[in-house]
C-alpha cells in the first residue's frame, strides 16, 4: 500500500517539473496542509495557490468531510484538490469547488478540475510558504552535501 508521504513526493516532482513551487506538510494561516503549489509567474496578477489533501484511506476522507476540515484549507488558497490512489474518492462525494486527482505509479490524473476560489492570499500564507521552502532547501543541502571542509578532510583520512 502506498503511502501519504509518497503521493506527496512524487506529485512535487510532477509539479516541479511543470513549473510550480511546492511544499511538502505546509502551515497557512487557517489550516496544515499535505501539499501546496504555486505557480510564481501569475501569482502576482490573479494568485494560484492550490492545496492538494492526501488521503489513502476512505475513513479518513469520509471522516474529513464530516468534520468539514477542508473549509480551513479552502479559506487558504485559490484551489483545493483532494489527491488519493485511484477511486478511494468518487467525483460525486467533493464538496463544492473541491477537485479531485489520482496518484497511480508516479503518474497524477485530475479528475475533476478544482473550482478556482476568489480568496485573498495574506502575507502571512506567503512567509510560511517561503520558510518552508527554505527549510526544504536546506534538508537536501545536507542531504546532498560532500566532505569539503577541512576538518570533513580529515575525517576521510
């Protein structure tokens, strides 16, 4: 069984390779997110911000939506999308505006597009993205970092 962790993963690398900017387990001002994304280019005329909601259970999404826990995320961002593995979620069960995408091997299908949300993004949702985004630089800095100070050089010896 596939995990949240590894929808998110691999719907960042789909939307960096399209030209957005995202974060993985993101704090706005109204809600914690899954997944958000930008589209940097436009946001500065219409914004798009657009929220993605991992689920991989149906108690946990049908659960959601009786608790109405989306309304925090939609009062955050310019689109709201649930993103799940194949048909854990049916079209007919999204709340208004929401959308809805597939994640099957590394592929992503939107099911139904998300209705676009006439929401003011704060400068708050914005400096919680930038750190986050920072945060995550950093995370694959040391990551991908070699041994090239001085003292790392004489750790190798």
């Amino acid at each position: 069984m596939i995990t949240a962790r590894e929808i998110a993963v691999g719907t960042q690398k789909y939307l960096i390779s399209i030209g957005r900017i995202s974060a993985i387990e993101a704090t706005l001002e109204y809600a914690r997110v899954d997944l958000m994304s930008l589209k940097p280019h436009s946001f500065c005329d219409t914004g798009d911000l657009t929220v993605y909601e991992i689920k991989i259970s149906r108690s946990d999404f049908l659960n959601e939506i009786k608790q109405q826990k989306y309304l925090r995320a939609m009062k955050s961002c310019n689109r709201f999308y649930y993103l799940c593995p194949p048909y854990l979620i049916l079209p007919t069960e999204l709340p208004q505006n929401a959308g809805l995408c597939f994640y099957d091997n590394g592929e992503i299908k939107v099911i139904k597009r998300a209705k676009r949300i006439n929401t003011i993004i704060t400068n708050y949702t914005l400096i919680r993205l930038a750190n986050k985004l920072s945060e995550e630089l950093e995370m694959l800095k040391r990551e991908n970092k070699e041994l090239t100070t001085p003292v790392d050089k004489e750790a190798r010896k």
